[in-house]
C-alpha cells in the first residue's frame, strides 16, 4: 500500500486563536457577524449532511449530478496526475473524479480536521491502494504551501464554497489558488447559480427546520469554547435573499433584549430585541460573473457544466 503522509501546517493552537478572534471581532462591530466555519463541530457537520438529503436543498444532489455525468470529461480536459482538494472533508464526491483518472499519482486533502483526512484516506487507500495519498492539515482561506508532486495538477473546490467568501475574499482566494498553478494545472471549481427566490430560500430554510438548527449551533460552539451564555432559543433562524448582491444571507434574530457573556474573552455582548447577527453568505454565480472573477485572478474559464435543471456548475479553469 502507498503511504499515508499527513502534514500539519496549523499549529495546534490555531483552532483556538481563530475562534477567539472571530468571536472578538465579529460581535463587536455592526452589523453582528459569525464566519459559517465555526458551524462545523461534530454535530454541525452531523446537520449538514442531514441537510444535504432535505428535498428543499438541490446543490449537494445537483453537484454529485455533474460529476457523475461528466467526470469522464473532467478528467480527459485536466490530464490530473495530482488531485488537490481544498475543505476535502469525507472525499466522498470526489471519488466519482478519481475514479476517472486511473493515470492519477497523488491526492492531496486538505481540509481543518485531521480525523477527516485520515478517516477519508484510510477509505480511499483500501479501494486505491496504488495511490500516494499527502494530506494536509491547513485553513485553506490562508497561503498554502503545496508537497511536491507530478504534473498536471488539478485543484478541486467543490460544494459551492466560493460563495461564502465575501467578494475581495474570493478575489484573494482565486489570485492564491492561481499563484500555485503551473502551466497546464487547472482548477475545477463548483458554483451554485442564481434562480428563483423562492427555491434559493427554501433551501436556507427547510420546513424540517433542520437548517434553523445548523445556523443555531454556531452559538453552541461559543457556548462550549469560549464560556458563554447564548441562550440559542431566544434566537430565531432567518434566511432571505439579496437581489442586488445575488446571496442569501443566514443570519440569527435576537426575539428579545438579552446581554451574552463571554467568559473566554472577558466580554459583554448586548443584543436589542429584533437585532441580527450574521452567521453566513451564499453567494449565488451567472456563467459571466465566474468567467469575469476568474480572469481577474489570471485564470481562463475554459469549460462549464451544469446539472440538467441547470442550478449548480462545475468550471475547469486554466492559468492564462
């Protein structure tokens, strides 16, 4: 079997720090804000593969849709010999493109959790175990210093992700990812695309109310880390459409005046009754607008795919 490598680029505290400083910053300006990140403990990431099996909630069932059609195809225009996944988490879509490379040499994951690389590599080695497989252990929104490995490379950044970076974040994150292609590497890209309000927020909104838990979480994260007193049923979920920015916008609503210590950061937080905190942004994509963000990090949109019902695309893009 081909070895497991796991590199750790965070240091251990890291975790920690981020979480320290996101909560600092974030809920002392206005508006209030939450980075989507710190959604993810175990049962965040529990209720969102719930949520990704709700009906109202199209982009995981959309995306898995073009990947299994076209990943012949995807694989073909890359030539991959290196897969670099960016927020890899279980691998499991990914496995349709990997299953469709059988020239691939090297995977790399990379993703926050070091029990999800190793859970999804052990997975992966046993049905491939001619592939070298270097994970590692990185925030992928920071300056990534990739392992050595064959050309062409291929960069995956799959589930619509993108979209919860703010516009001169994915600027920078594009310009970051261009940084590291080498000519003829690619970056194969999923954008969940603009439709009808009424499927967007349905989809940020089920009738389940299981995303109305997953949004609540964050606030147990903080509660648990950080000692604080959220009490998570004076908050009501919200999720609404931004025409002019093309988002959806997941924020928390105070339903009464109420005062949050944060025993951690020696911090008084004062919400008013109807105030709102903003815990994430799911920016919606026309062909256009990715071809347009693309080029200005120097990189070439040069194929596009949707699902049948055309709401979500894959791009592969190439360094100009």
């Amino acid at each position: 079997m081909s070895p497991f490598l796991l590199t750790r680029t965070l240091p251990a505290d890291a975790t920690d720090a981020a979480l320290r400083a996101d909560v600092l910053g974030g809920l002392t300006r206005h508006p209030k804000t939450l980075p989507p990140k710190w959604f993810y403990d175990a049962r965040g990431s529990d209720l969102f593969e719930e949520i990704t099996r709700l009906d109202e909630y199209y982009p995981t069932r959309a995306e898995r849709e073009i990947l299994i059609a076209r990943a012949g195809e995807i694989a073909a225009a890359s030539g991959a010999r290196t897969l670099i996944e960016l927020g890899s988490g279980s691998s499991d879509k990914t496995r349709h493109l990997l299953e469709a490379l059988p020239e691939l040499d090297t995977y790399v994951p990379v993703d926050v959790s070091e029990s999800a690389l190793a859970g999804a590599a052990d997975a992966l080695l046993a049905e491939r175990p001619e592939l070298s497989v270097h994970a590692l252990v990185a925030d992928f929104t920071h300056v990534l210093e990739l392992p050595e490995s064959p050309g062409p490379r291929l960069v995956v950044f799959l589930g619509g992700t993108l979209g919860n970076l703010l516009p001169a974040e994915r600027a920078e994150f594009l310009r970051s990812v261009r940084a590291r292609l080498a000519p003829g590497d690619g970056l194969l890209l999923g954008t969940d695309l603009v439709k009808d309000e009424a499927t967007l927020v349905a989809a940020y909104d089920d009738a389940a109310g299981v995303t109305a838990a997953f949004n609540k979480n964050v606030l147990a994260v903080v509660n648990r880390e950080l000692g604080a007193d959220f009490p998570p049923d004076d908050f009501a979920h919200v999720a609404l459409w931004d025409p002019d920015n093309e988002w959806i916008e997941m924020r928390l609503r105070a339903r009464r005046a109420l005062t949050v210590k944060i025993r951690e950061l020696d911090l008084v937080v004062r919400f008013d009754e109807g105030e709102e905190l903003r815990t994430e942004v799911s920016a919606k994509f026309r062909e256009d607008r990715v071809r347009d963000e693309l080029a200005a990090a120097g990189l070439r949109l040069d194929q596009w795919w949707t699902d049948e019902a055309g709401r979500f695309a894959l791009s592969l893009a190439t360094a100009d």
